[in-house]
C-alpha cells in the first residue's frame, strides 16, 4: 500500500516507518544533529489516510513497543532542510519503484 507524492513517486508504509524508527534513533544517540530526510508525515496526517497510517504504526511498533501514531509522525517530521557541521542524510527506501516489485532498493544513510 502507497501514496503518490505531489511528483508523482510512491511513498510507501515502508517508507514512513524506516524514516520515523531511523529518525528517532538518531535523535536519541546524537541529539544535537540534524536529520536531512525525504519524507515528511503531512499526507499520512491526513484522516484520509488513518489506513495507512495504522498499518505504519503497527509496523513501528514491532521495532518500538506502544509508539502512537503521533509520536511516529513527529519522529518522520524531526527531518530538517537547514544543514549544520555535522548531518546525517537520509532516504528511507532508496528505489520505492524497485522495493514495490520485490526488487532491488535500499536504506541510504550517510
């Protein structure tokens, strides 16, 4: 199951979910870094998409016990546009396209 972003890419559950985990393990271990990530939680916020959204929170919530939808959108939107010295650079699933066949994709993180 999949959104369509506004260029028209898939965003997918796996997507949201590996952005919200990765995200707050970050923020955890180096809370003064910045996260620059692809995805942010604005359509998934949306009621329309309640769906998707709970099938996000019980996948998070395989890797992180009782996280609420809320908190896994506020850890997707911890993502920053404004660099600083130190960052980490972030795409959830790296070839959607590729993760939506079964194909090859990836988790990039730098």
């Amino acid at each position: 199951m999949s959104l369509v972003k506004s260029d028209r890419s898939p965003v997918t559950i796996a997507d949201y979910g590996s952005q919200a985990i990765v995200c707050k393990l970050i923020k955890e271990a180096f809370p003064d870094d910045r996260v620059i990530a692809e995805e942010d939680s604005k359509e998934l916020r949306k009621p329309a998409h309640s769906e998707i959204l709970g099938k996000v929170t019980r996948y998070v919530n395989e890797v992180i016990p009782r996280a609420s939808s809320g908190e896994i959108c506020d850890w997707i939107d911890t993502s920053s546009q404004h660099l600083s010295e130190r960052f980490w650079a972030l795409d959830p699933i790296d070839g959607t396209k590729g993760f939506l066949r079964g194909d090859q994709y990836a988790i990039a993180l730098a």
